[in-house]
C-alpha cells in the first residue's frame, strides 16, 4: 500500500515501476520508516525547478492503523526543511482531492 497506487497492479508492472525510479536532481523519492512499524508510506520532491526554485511535493501514508499518529505532520515538516533550508527552494506545491479533509486539515492547518 505505499507504491502510490489505488487500484489492482501487476508484479510485473510494479516491479518495472520500481526499476524506472532513480534518484535525480528533478525527482527525489523517499521511504517513511518508522521502529515500530516499519515502512509506512513514501515522499517525494518531484518536478523540481531549480531555475525557479519550487517543486511539487507529495506524502502518502498506505495502512489505516499509521494515520493520525504524527508520522505524516513529522514528515511533510521534515521535507519543507530540507527544501527551503538545505536545497534553496522557496516553493512547494501539492495536490489534494477535495474530500480529503484530513489531508486539508494537516497541510492547512498544521504545515501552514
């Protein structure tokens, strides 16, 4: 539940997704650990424009039971750190489905 998708996908098919991920100077994906539980969910800085210095940033957070404990708040802070303070952006964008309220509410909210 952490590969970004929401639908039924072959092995194949992730496997060859997995293969075509690389880290770059444009698109940068992280895993979400946790002691506890392990690998809970992935972040990214993708499309990163560093003429303009912005970039679109996502978080997903794949099981149930990992959501409303901090791990998301604690990440998204950690990624606008590391944009803003260590590569020099001063823009992060992002998407969210319009009834998503914890997602609004945490990005809103919370990371302002």
């Amino acid at each position: 539940m952490v590969g970004g998708w929401h639908f039924p996908t072959s092995m194949k098919d992730t496997e060859k997704w997995y293969e075509a991920l690389h880290v770059n100077s444009l698109n940068q994906r992280y895993a979400i650990e946790t002691t506890e539980h392990g690998i809970i969910g992935t972040a990214n800085l993708v499309d990163i424009n560093w003429k303009d210095r912005n970039a679109f940033h996502g978080i997903l957070i794949g099981e149930k039971d990992t959501r409303g404990k901090g791990y998301a708040l604690d990440t998204i802070m950690a990624i606008m750190r590391y944009s803003f303070e260590e590569l020099g952006l001063n823009r992060l964008d992002t998407t969210i489905i319009a009834n998503n309220e914890a997602s609004l509410k945490l990005y809103i909210d919370k990371c302002g």
